[in-house]
C-alpha cells in the first residue's frame, strides 16, 4: 500500500497468517456459551518492521487491531470474522469501520498479509438426516456389492459436520471422513448414522455409547435422527392363505372375494 522505506530501514515484508498449534486458516467457535473463544494467530512473514493483526467483519470492515496475537470472540455473537496480519513501519493510522483492503493501514509503509483467518461463529445444529429422503435403508451384505449409503442433513448451521455409525444400541463402531457410508463387509444387521454438528476438535471414538459421548473440546450437538441402516439377504420364504396354498372364490356373486396372503420369510 505504501513505498518501501531507504535501504537500511526496517523493511516491510509479506506474510500469511494461520492459527497458532494448529496452522488452520479457518477456525470454528461457539458463541454465547459463556466460554472464551480466543484464538491465537501467528504469521509467516518476511521484512524486519513491526507486525499487527487486524479484526474484520466478514466484509473486511475493520472491527479493532487487538494488542497481542490473541483474539477472544466470545462476545461477538453468531457471525464470521477474519484476522488478518499487516507487516508496517510508522504508525497505525486506520480506523475501525475502514476497509482493510482499501485503507493505508499504517503512517509508513504496510503489507497486508496474502490471506486471513475465518473466523465461524455459529451454534451447533445437528438437524436431521436422511438418505435420498429416506430413514430407513435396506441393503443386502455379503453379495461382493457395495452398499453405499448416502447420508445427508437438514442443518442450517455453518459449523462443523460429519457422520457417525453405530451398532444397533448406540454403540460408535465407524466414523467416515465423509458422507458415504459402504456397510457391505459388515454382515447382517442394523445399524444407525448420525449427523454431528460441532466446533472445537472432535474427541469421540469407536466404542463410546452415542448418547453419552463428548463429541468435542467445544460445543456439539446430535442430529434429532439416525438413518437406520437394515442389512439382510431377502428370502422370498413360503405364502399361504390362512395356512392353504390353494384358495377357492365364487365370482360374480357381488361378495368381495379377499384372499389374505401370508409368507414363512424371516427377513427383514
């Protein structure tokens, strides 16, 4: 944005920030739950001048220049923020409400470090899940296919979001990277997908009962459904009638002739 300075002087430099301990350029908090949400930037960055952090809205509207690399949004409310870093001499000479990207920032010269740190402040919500609109999904083990179940959600949240699999009582046995869950290998039975919403770092594992995992560091919240998974090779059994195979009617008579079928299948 400025000159740089004669030679001999501190020299500005560029730079990119990320959040210090993880190096994530997008952190997700939860707001209004009482607990600090501080993040700690820290920046990658050449030059031997000073260096800052900038507060933006999610426009890069100047919101304030923090006096250490820590920022607590905690009390900020849902929203996104951004953290930028900016390499100066000179003074500080912008205002909140500027435009970071328009303003000099700083008396002598100032770069703007090439990226910033998103900043999600959003509620959990687990929302409910689904497979292609469907609850319950039929799927056949054991046939060298594979059973893909696609799950999907009805969160409105921005926070995290992935998908855990349980046994039939609750039980985590799977955790996959994604939405897709192949449920081929695992031999006949149900199982149950649900949706997980959650900031923070995802602490649970395979083993843990469901509805009484801790999900997170930070605030979580279980989608209100599970898409139940029902794994069985069909058997088409035997039918009968009221335990016949072999059912007379009388037609044309204007009596209703209702044969009531029934069948040995056990599966489901």
């Amino acid at each position: 944005m400025m000159l740089f300075p004669l030679l001999g002087a501190a020299q500005c430099g560029f730079s990119t920030v990320s959040q210090a301990g993880t190096g994530a350029t997008t952190v997700y908090t939860c707001p209004g739950d009482g607990n600090p949400d501080a993040i700690t930037a820290q920046s990658e960055h050449l030059g031997t001048a000073m260096y800052g952090y900038a507060v933006t809205d999610g426009n890069g509207i100047i919101l304030g220049f923090p006096p250490t690399a820590t920022v607590d949004v905690e009390g900020a409310g849902s929203g996104d923020c951004r953290i930028y870093g900016f390499s100066y001499t000179g003074t500080i000479i912008a205002s909140v409400g500027d435009d970071i990207t328009l303003v000099d920032i700083a008396s002598g010269c100032c770069i703007l470090s090439s990226n910033y740190i998103l900043t999600v402040r959003d509620m959990p919500d687990g929302g409910m899940v689904n497979s292609n609109g469907a609850t319950t999904v039929y799927t056949c083990p054991g046939d060298g296919n594979a059973d893909v179940v696609m799950a999907a959600n009805s969160s409105m949240s921005t926070s995290q979001y992935r998908y855990v699999v349980t046994d039939a009582v609750g039980i985590i046995v799977g955790l996959p990277p994604g939405n897709m869950v192949d449920v081929e290998g695992a031999g006949p039975g149900n199982c149950r997908i649900y949706g997980l919403s959650y900031t923070g770092n995802f602490t649970a594992g395979v083993g843990m009962d469901v509805t009484m995992a801790m999900f997170s560091d930070d605030c979580f919240d279980l989608s209100d459904n599970y898409i139940l998974t029902v794994r069985d090779m069909p058997d088409g059994g035997m039918v009968n009638s009221n335990g016949a195979t072999t059912v007379y009617t009388c037609p044309g008579d204007g009596n209703a002739d209702v044969v009531m079928a029934a069948n040995s299948s056990m599966s489901t």
